[in-house]
C-alpha cells in the first residue's frame, strides 16, 4: 500500500513542469506484459517510462538527420577538394610544359644563372604568401575563439 502512496504522491512544485495533453497508444497484450514488467523492474510508473523513450526516439530522429546533414557537407567538400585538385595539376602540367619550353630554348651558358636567380625569385614570393596565410591563421583562431567564447 505505501509503494502505490509514493508513486501516486505528486511532484514537489519545483520539479513540476507544464502539462501537456495526454498521448495514447495501444499495444498488443503480449508488449504491453512486456512493457510493465520492464516499468516494475525499473521502479517508474508507466508514463515515466514512454515519455523517456519518447524522447530517447526523438533524439535518435535528430542524430540522424544531422548525421545525414554532415554527410552530405562532406560530400560536397570532398568533390570541391577533387575539383579543387584537378584544377591544380592542370595548372602544374601546364607550367611545367610552359617552363620545359623556355628551358629548352635557353642558351646553354645563361641556363644555370638563370634558373638560380628563378628560384630566388620564387622563394621570395613564397615567403610572402606564406606570411599572408600565417595572418589568415591568427585571425581564424581569433574568430574561433570569440565564437567558443559566447558558447560558455
């Protein structure tokens, strides 16, 4: 008698949240032995019991939607970075039978200072570029933090 007192017993006031209206199902007598005798070993009533596997539903119904939302983000990443790619190597070919062109008609006594005052030249710009990404680094670290920031 004491244990139908205790699950029959309301809700202090602030534990209490906002009714809503009741939902019904209907099971077949075998799931619904089943689905008591699952409530009495876990000590909860049945109502405690469906609204918890109601919204253990609901969140799995949202995982897989957002699952199936990244999936297909990094499926199109994925084909921007093979386009990406392909665009790359184009271009690499393309210089390299434009560069093998130019060396080729070189005079072969400028070959070497000419190559080498090449690639001076190039790591130069390199250097440069690089300090341009370095930049783009910080400040996406920077927005990244701000943005962990309003997060807490």
């Amino acid at each position: 008698m004491e244990d139908a007192e205790k699950k029959t017993k309301p809700a202090p006031k602030a534990n209490r949240t906002k009714r809503t209206s009741p939902i019904e199902v209907r099971l077949v007598p075998d799931d619904l032995k089943r689905f008591d005798v699952l409530c009495a070993g876990s000590g909860r009533n049945r109502a405690q019991v469906a609204r918890e596997a109601i919204l253990w539903y609901m969140d799995q119904q949202d995982k897989i939607i957002q699952d199936s939302r990244e999936s297909k983000l990094e499926a199109r990443i994925r084909k921007m970075e093979n386009r990406m790619a392909a665009l790359i190597s184009r271009g690499n070919i393309d210089t390299g039978v434009i560069l093998e062109i130019i060396y080729s008609n070189m005079p072969v006594e400028d070959k070497e200072a000419v190559l080498k005052k090449c690639h001076k030249r190039a790591a130069m710009r390199l250097r440069g570029k690089i300090a341009e990404v370095e930049d783009i680094e910080e400040l996406f670290r920077k927005e990244l933090a701000k943005a962990e920031a309003h997060e807490a």
